[in-house]
C-alpha cells in the first residue's frame, strides 16, 4: 500500500498550482486524482491520506506520487 519513499512520516500541502487545480470547475484532473489533492492539508500525514483513500481510490500512493512529480503538492515535512 504506502510506499517508503515519499509517505512514510510525511506531510504534503497543496502547492499554489495544486490549490489552484484542486478549485478548478470544471475539474483539470480525473475524479481520483482530484479527490486525493483534496485531501492535503499541510497537516494531516500522507501516510494517513492515502490509507484512507484506498477505501475509495485505486492505487492511492501511485496517484500521491503523481501530483508530488506534477508539482501539485510539495513536501512540508
């Protein structure tokens, strides 16, 4: 499920682009990949995100993987 190299104790925020693609209506990105940059709060540990979403989303470490390369979220710690 989580992958060592980017959850494991992390926490992500929403990047300016990221807050500004999460807003967009209509959305910019497919229903999971919007979902999930929902979630990031500056807060909460990816870890913890993306466990919870696996209940609603396939592969959710794949996607959070996904939106840290496209720059949508960034590390906080």
């Amino acid at each position: 499920m989580a992958t060592a190299s980017i959850l494991t104790q992390t926490v992500h925020q929403r990047t300016r682009k990221g807050q500004m693609v999460a807003a967009a209506q209509p959305p910019m990105l497919d229903e999971a990949h919007t979902m999930l940059l929902r979630l990031f709060n500056g807060f909460t540990p990816t870890e913890w995100l993306v466990e919870k979403a696996s209940v609603f989303l396939a592969q959710p470490d794949v996607i959070a993987q996904e939106l840290e390369r496209s720059g949508l979220i960034e590390r906080v710690h």
